[in-house]
C-alpha cells in the first residue's frame, strides 16, 4: 500500500506555513478516479510571499554572496535528502500522473539526484569570474552574476527531474528559486520540500507552491522576479514568453517535440526492439522527448510494422502501482480524452491501427488508452505533426536516406532525434542532418547531464543540463579596470 500524505501548508522561506487562501487541490488517482490527497491551491497572495522570501534571500541575505563551494555543497546535501525519500517519491508520483513502478524510480528520481549531482560537479569547475587583457591593456574581470529570483514553472509528468532542472543551476549561480508545481502533481513536489527542509538550506532559496493558471500567470508578470524557467506545451511556453519579451524578462523555455526514430536499412531489430519501444513509449508516452514517429525504409516496412505490432500488443497496460505494468494510464481524463481524439483522427485520415488504436474496454476506471502503433502513416497527418503525450507510435515509410532527413525535418518541432542502424559511424554522419537539440544513437537515451538539452523552432529557447544550462542563471557584468 503506497502511502500518499495529504498536505495543509506551503514551503516558503524555509518554513511550512498556511495558505492565504481556503482552496485545496484534489490529488484524482489515473487508475481509479478515486481521490487520493489533497493540496494547498495556491493564491496570487501566496506567490506575493514566495516571491518575497526568495527576494529576501538574494537581496539580503547570504545566499548570492556564499562561496559557490558551500552552495554546492547544499545541493549535494539536497540530492542526498531527495535520495533517502526517493521511493515513497517514485511511488507518490505513480499514483499521481500513472507513471509505471517499474520505471518510476530510475525514471523520475534517480534521474533527478544524477542531475542534481552533475550540476554539483560541473558547478565545481564552472568559473564565476574570469580575467582578460582588455583592448586598451586594462585589465578585465567578467563577472557571471546570479540572474536573481527565479520561477520554476514545472509539468506533471517527470516533475522531481524537471525541478532539478531548474534548482540545480539556480544553486550554482547563487539565484533563489520559486518552484511551481502542477496541479495533477503536488504532492510529490512537497517531498521535495521536506528534502529541502531536511538538506537544511537557508531561508528563501528554494521555495515550493502548487497551483493552476492564475498563480502560475502571476508568478511570470511578477515584478520581483527575474528569470522564468520554464517546462511544458509550447502553447503556454509560447505565452509565457510573450510576457516575458514585454517585461525584458530573461527566460528558457523547454518545451514539446514530436521526435523521428530513423530507422536505416541495416538496423538490428531484434537487438534494437526493446530500446526502440521505450524510447517511443517511455512513462506511457508522456515525455516531449519520446521517439513518436518512427520512420522505416520501405524495404523493410511491413517486418517492422509486424515486430512493432508485436512488441507493443504484447505490453501490459495496467496500474501504475503494479510491477508487473508496462504502460499506465494516463494523468487525467482530459488528457485520456484528448489522445481518444488522435486515436480517432488517425483512423480517419488513413493510418491503420495494427495494435490497440482505441481507449482501453477492459479498464472500466481509470483513464486507461491501448498501447498503440500506427500503419500507413503519412507525415502530413495529424498523429505525425502533433505532440499526442501518450502511448501512440506512428510508422512512416521512406524511400533513401535523403527522405528519410526530409521527413524528421518536417516538423514545427525539433526537440529531439534518433537514428539506428549497424553502422554507428554513419548513423552518428546522419544525425548532423537532423535539426533537433539532441540526436540518439542506436539508443532511447536522449538527455545527457553534462551535455545542452533543448530544442529549435518550437521546442523552446534556451538549454538544460551541461556548463550550458548554468549559462541560462547568471548575468554578465564587465568590470573594467584603469588601463
């Protein structure tokens, strides 16, 4: 039995304190539609004070002006106290947004406690200052100043690794962080504060609410804060960073892809199968960086089409809680609903579903859709252009490896890529053409710590992970000497 504890107060300033307000978020169990907890729903006041704490810290407190070897060192002790919960965590997050056990843990917190602790180690090295000889023989120093209070504005479906995403650098770069976590997903982000409480940070620099539109709204136009960090669709993404450019706000924006697995000629399938499918259905499909299309040369279509159909019919759609699952359900009914309507676009434009292709029959509760791979897919469809979020692989024929780049450009995303074959030297040739932030060879693993992460066109401004993702939470400052 997974214990799901229920929450009456927020993490602001380093202290749990009531809401401003009387309303609570219902947590909505993906396997039952039973309720399962409940959460402070955050007010506009609330994030007045979150605001506030965090400007405290940066403004006058010792936060900015630590050595960066201490603000380190607690973002070691953060990982650490994030670790020792890091089951019940995973287990909280299953029950939330149906992430499957078998893959939760790994997936969703010892991901983030890697993040956590490749940015303590790319920090260690990452210079804060730097000298230069100036034009006119003066001495320069450039300074990398903290970008100041950051907002943290974080998805439901990986949140803890997202989180860590975003606080990581924030700790580097000595700038204190507002974490705004999803409304499907709040309890799990309050397990983050009692790590947070536990790793014994100062007051205000890391500060967690949970909420929907208005808090998240106002956080981004809130004049006390400086950097928007952002995760999720690109519709938000997109007004997100609008107020942001009206502002002369700084912001990244992370956010959907609709990635191409190419497949060449010479790919192994029976060595590549598993990692293929989770690299197109990992955590049900509800990741912007899965692998969703899958472009086959049309020599060897239908025996893909077959094996696909094969491996992904035999999978075990079920709860989230149960070990034995390989797909879950999805976050909320809204979100079954709206992948029911790709299921039934896809059938209607064409596509043949030579497995599942249909909300689930055998689960009568729970938001449950069939693992699906899609036949005759052409890339003009809507299943080929669309982020869907969920357990749906679309198979696109091409003919020669030029098309086949043609295609996996063909998209207003470019999040990410993979391509496969037996000749790693050519895949990795053939990955160059691909206009994506990140291209997987003969892998499903597309991110990176110590690497950027991020996308072109509509998968978002900026970078994650790597020295790069520091880059995004410091300010340049010159200060230029007496020649």
């Amino acid at each position: 039995m997974v214990d799901i504890p229920s929450r009456d107060r927020i993490y602001i300033g380093g202290e749990w304190i009531p809401s401003t307000g009387t309303g609570m978020i219902e947590v909505i169990s993906p396997n039952t539609e039973e309720v399962i907890g409940h959460a402070p729903d955050a007010t506009t006041a609330d994030v007045d004070s979150a605001v506030a704490a965090a400007r405290l810290a940066i403004d006058e407190g010792p936060w900015p002006n630590m050595a960066k070897a201490e603000r380190i060192d607690a973002l070691r002790r953060l990982s650490a106290a994030v670790m020792e919960r890091g089951q019940q965590m995973a287990d909280v997050i299953s029950a939330e947004n149906g992430s499957p056990a078998k893959w939760s843990f790994a997936g969703q917190i010892l991901s983030a406690t890697m993040a956590l602790d490749a940015f303590a180690d790319i920090g260690s090295e990452y210079p804060l200052v730097t000298e230069r000889v100036g034009g006119l023989g003066q001495t320069v120093k450039v300074r990398k100043a903290p970008v100041g209070v950051v907002a943290g504005i974080v998805p439901w479906n990986i949140p803890i690794f997202i989180m860590a995403l975003k606080i990581g650098p924030a700790f580097v770069s000595g700038s204190p962080i507002v974490i705004k976590a999803s409304p499907e997903t709040p309890l799990d982000a309050y397990l983050l504060a009692d790590a947070a409480e536990a790793a014994d940070l100062p007051p205000g620099v890391l500060n967690v609410i949970a909420g929907d539109r208005d808090p998240s709204d106002h956080l981004v136009r809130h004049p006390g804060v400086d950097k928007v960090a952002f995760t999720g669709s690109t519709a938000t993404g997109r007004h997100i960073g609008a107020i942001c450019g009206e502002q002369l706000k700084r912001c990244s924006l992370e956010l959907g892809g609709k990635s191409a697995a190419i497949l060449l000629e010479d790919v192994d399938l029976d060595a590549k199968m598993s990692d293929l499918i989770d690299s197109g259905l990992l955590n049900n499909g509800q990741g912007c960086g899965v692998q969703s299309r899958i472009l086959a040369p049309r020599s060897r279509y239908n025996e893909i089409v077959d094996a696909l159909a094969d491996r992904v019919g035999s999978m075990v759609l079920g709860d989230s809680l149960d070990p034995d699952t390989d797909v879950g359900p999805l976050v909320s009914r809204r979100q079954r609903d709206r992948v029911a309507g790709f299921l039934a676009d896809g059938k209607a434009e064409g596509a043949r579903a030579v497995t599942g292709g249909s909300v689930s029959s055998e689960h009568p509760r729970g938001w449950f859709v069939e693992p699906t791979v899609f036949a005759d897919v052409d890339n003009s469809m809507r299943i080929a252009r669309e982020e869907i979020f969920g357990p749906v692989l679309s198979v696109i024929p091409y003919e020669g490896e030029d098309e086949a780049i043609e295609i996996a450009n063909d998209s207003d995303y470019g999040l990410c890529g993979s391509v496969w074959s037996a000749d790693a030297e050519h895949a990795s040739d053939l990955a160059t053409r691909v206009r994506t932030g990140c291209v997987a060879i003969n892998t499903g693993v597309i991110v990176d710590w110590h690497s950027p992460f991020g996308g072109f066109g509509d998968s978002g401004i900026g970078r994650e992970m790597g020295p790069e993702g520091i880059d995004e939470f410091v300010e340049y400052q010159s200060i230029i000497g007496e020649p």
